[in-house]
C-alpha cells in the first residue's frame, strides 16, 4: 500500500437529491418519503475502484455496485457462485471459469470474460498503483506487471496466466498450487469492469459503473452518496427497496441521535457509551453479532527504535500492559470478546480459529510487563503514542483506556499518551506515507472467511495491508506453504503455524474480537449484518 498514488476525483451530481445538513451528520431526514433506506457512512479513503478499496467504507459501496464471480452468503459466510456459472481445476494451479450469460453493467454493456480479464490485468499493474493489486500475486505473469523492486518498471502489460477462451470462458494459472484460490474470489478487487473504464477513466470515476443490484446516482463528499438500483440486475439478491442513501457523519454519537429522532433508517456504529442501553431505546431494533473483526496495535517496525530484538520484548511488555478483560467490561460491554489470536472466532476451530495462540503476550500481567519493558531498554523515546481515528468506531474510549492501562503499570502518566486522528481518510494517509512513530490501531475486517486472509495481507513481507513493514522469511515461507496445501485442513494447520511465528515477532497485538452492531428505525424492516459486520441493504425493506 505505502506510496500508491492517490487520485482525486469528486462525483458531479447528476440527480438532486435532500442531503443531510453536513459533514457532522444529522440534516432533515431527506428522501424519508420514498422507499429510499437512509444509512449512515463515512466517506471513502480512494476513488471507488474495485482494486484501489481495502477500507470499509468505500467497500459498503462496491458491494451494492458490483457483482464478483463468488458472492459470501449473508449468514454464513459460504462462498457461493454469483457470476460463476463453474470453476473448475484438474491440478489445484490452473482454472477454468466460465461466467453466466445475459449480464449487463448498468450502463447497459455486456460483462464478458474479457471483463474479468481486462479488470484484473489492470488492477495487477504496477503503474496504475491500485492498493490492492497484491491480490492478484498468485496469477502466473504478475512480476512482470508488478516488479518487486523498487523503481523497477513492469515488463508486460497483461500477466501470461489470464487467457480469454470465449466470451463467457476464460481460463487462471497460478504460480503455485492454491486449492482456496475460488473462495477468495467474492473479493471485490477480483469485480469485472466495463469497457467505459478503460476507454473514459476519468468519466467512470465521476459515476462508477458497475454490475451490482445499486448504480450510483450521484456522491456529494463530505456529505451523502445517493444509489439507485439497477432494474437490469441478473442476481438473485435484488432490492428490495428503492434504494440507498448513504450520509456522511463523523460522529457515532451524532449518527445514533438521528436515528433516534428519525431523520436516520440504519447505523452500524453504535456508540460505545449507548451500547447498554440501544436495545431499550431502539425498543428492540438492535443487532449485536459475532462478526470477522479483529482490533490490533500495529508497532511502525520501519523505525530504527521499534527494530530488534529488544524492541520486541517492549512491544510484549506493552502487550501484556493491556488489561482487556477490565476494557471491553467497562467500555463496550458484551460487543467486545479479549483476543487471544490474529483471526476471529468466526471461522470457528476447522476455519483457523485456536483460542490461545497469541499465549501469555496477550495476558495481563502488569509485573512481567514493566520488567520486559525495562529488559528492551525501556520505552523509546521515554513514553510511547497511541494512534487512531476518533470519527467512527468509539475509538477514543479504548485509546483512554488502554494508555491509562499502560501508565498504571509503568506508574507514569505520561508513559502513553493519546494522538487522536480527526478522520479515518486522514489516520489512512499518515499510514501509508509511513508517518507513524509510535503504536497505532489497524483493525481488519475480513475481506473472505478464510484464515489466509487474517494473515496474509497484513503481514507478509510488502503485502498490501503490511502497515507495520514486518518482513519475516519464516512466516512468508509458511503461508507459501499453506496456499499450496492439498486441503484446507493441511492448509489450516499450516496457517497456524505461520500465526506462531507472529506470537514471537508481535508486529501487532490483538486487543479484541468485535461484534457487528447496528440499530434501525420503525420505518425499514428485515435489516441485518453480514457476518463481515455490514448491513445487507438489499434485503431492507421500507414501511
């Protein structure tokens, strides 16, 4: 991810619709009249490309606007074939896709093979500085696309392992054996993009095309983004209302109130502080769920101070420094669980799961925590930072909590100190430009259900969500093996072994596994989260 290019694009509003009054939130509750779902959002941190999303936000939108060849059932979390008519391998390394018949983008075009081919070929290529162009490493030609070292220039413009057969078939050789390859795919990085954004990019960003159940109609940053949905949609999961209004806030607390007051339909970000109380006040329109999120303090390891072995006993002191258990209590109640691995209970034990994992790093012993500290030359610089956004989230709260946690142990105040971020945009682009000094949040939502994807991409060496910059041949080694497993219980294991690497490294530490929560006025019906924690608007329904 670190020094990808950043395109700025701003969406011409091409129908008016009634805004909420600002970037706080709140406003006049406009399209309460029509079948239109009201949901509260944030703004996205890049321009609405498939392979340029890896955010939340942005991808709540690219999920109502396109369609993959897999899609993840709402309440299971099964990867099923959406586009796909069949997947089929003879040698777990070379696949033939054919897609269905009869599908159209929403400006009317038809998605073909070569709209897959064309969009991933794209989205892998080095000068088009897509974020997530890492997902596309297994196909066979990516390092000629996307040469590893720096100021290396690709190659070949199309990766060799991408073949069109016809116009609904075309045929994926991997580099390596990679049996969990076709799960992956419900990916939105792996969506098919039509021929409008290669012939008028800059025309597609102002309105994203795609072949979802949702077109956009018009975005107003800083404020809302309007979707209409797609009458010629081909999916079986077909709206069942009107559309959706998505409204800028950057306050939870703000977000809440509205929704209280009905200017506001759906929120997904419930207040820590409301949390005891949202079932009372929604009079039972709460949801609170199991969801794929893992919340971790990520350590900047491309600073000298955080480099070695001394530094990691700091970060393992710091670790068990973190009274989890008193936090999620205190603060959040029964929507928080103490983590005590680097995935989710989610996947449950066959999925990747072990509860433990982390061992004692993850266990509060203040005693053992100051003396680690003391034994890695203590904390650098003499206190440490602790940052994050604070717009979304209630990520003030555990900031407070966790940096009291650690002075009490060190018996300092000023042994960690808060650095509040304004808004997540902002948190996103000092991270990527490798401003962090100090520890930092980086929480993950989990993009498929698959242990591979807790682990890989955010600490194999120059994954794309490598925040931290860790680098370690033994872990990157372990999740070469993992993929090239023959079944996913050879997979899994392997896996785990890679997360025991991570135990002794602590590039991050797991804080705690997240709930999906989310509350709903007396205006919409049938609204629930999926289990990656994101409401399934197209099964809303409006009274």
């Amino acid at each position: 991810m670190r020094g990808a290019r950043r395109v700025g694009w701003a969406v011409a509003t091409v129908t008016t619709v009634a805004l909420a009054a600002g970037a706080c939130g709140g406003g006049d509750g406009g399209g309460g009249g029509d079948g239109v779902v009201r949901a509260s959002w944030g703004d996205p941190q890049n321009p609405l490309e498939p392979a340029n999303t890896n955010e939340v936000q942005g991808g709540k939108v690219l999920d109502m606007i396109f369609t993959g060849l897999k899609e993840y059932d709402p309440e299971t979390g099964e990867a099923k074939d959406a586009m796909a008519e069949s997947i089929e391998t003879d040698d777990q390394q070379t696949f033939t896709v054919k897609i269905k018949e009869g599908w159209t983008f929403s400006d009317g075009t038809e998605v073909t093979a070569s709209s897959f081919v064309d969009a991933w070929n794209y989205g892998a290529n080095l000068d088009n500085n897509q974020v997530n162009a890492y997902f596309f490493q297994f196909i066979e030609g990516y390092d000629e696309v996307h040469p590893e070292d720096e100021g290396a220039e690709p190659t070949a413009e199309e990766m060799s392992g991408l073949e069109v057969v016809d116009e609904q078939t075309f045929r994926v050789t991997l580099t390596q054996k990679f049996s969990l390859w076709p799960e992956t795919l419900g990916y939105t990085a792996y969506a098919p993009l039509p021929q409008l954004f290669f012939d008028d990019h800059e025309a597609w960003l102002e309105r994203p095309v795609g072949n979802g159940p949702y077109q956009v109609e018009s975005y107003n940053r800083g404020q809302s983004m309007r979707l209409s949905t797609y009458d010629e949609y081909s999916g079986e999961d077909e709206p069942q209302n009107e559309g959706v209004e998505l409204i800028v806030y950057t306050s939870n607390n703000t977000a809440y109130t509205d929704l209280q007051a009905g200017n506001l339909d759906v929120t997904d970000d419930i207040p820590a502080s409301q949390v005891r109380n949202a079932e009372q006040d929604l009079d039972g329109r709460y949801i609170n769920q199991p969801a794929g999120i893992i919340q971790t303090i990520t350590f900047p390891l491309y600073q000298e101070e955080w480099e070695g072995d001394e530094a990691a006993d700091v970060r393992r002191g710091l670790s068990m420094a973190i009274n989890r258990d008193e936090i999620t209590t205190q603060i959040y109640g029964d929507t928080r669980t103490p983590a005590t691995d680097w995935t989710s209970p989610v996947l449950g034990e066959d999925g990747g799961y072990e509860e433990g994992l982390c061992g004692d790093a993850c266990t509060y012993d203040p005693e053992r925590a100051r003396q680690l500290i003391e034994d890695g030359g203590g904390l650098p610089g003499g206190s440490v930072t602790l940052t994050s956004n604070v717009d979304t989230g209630s990520h003030r709260q555990w900031m407070d909590a966790v940096c009291n946690s650690i002075n009490n142990v060190m018996d300092d105040n000023n042994a960690c100190r808060v650095n509040p971020v304004a808004t997540f945009a902002e948190f996103r682009e000092q991270i990527s430009a490798d401003r962090m000094t100090g520890m930092f949040r980086a929480g993950w939502q989990m993009d498929y259900p698959l242990i591979q994807n807790f682990l890989q991409p955010l600490y194999y060496t120059d994954a794309s969500s490598n925040d931290a910059g860790y680098s370690s041949g033994e872990f990157d080694r372990l999740v070469d093996e993992a993929n090239a497993a023959a079944d996913q219980s050879e997979a899994v294991e392997t896996f785990q072994d890679a997360e025991r690497v991570l135990a002794e490294d602590l590039p991050a530490v797991p804080l705690w596994y997240q709930n999906g929560t989310a509350g709903y006025s007396d205006r919409v019906d049938d609204v629930r989260l999926n289990p990656f924690s994101v409401p399934v608007y197209s099964e809303i329904t409006v009274n």
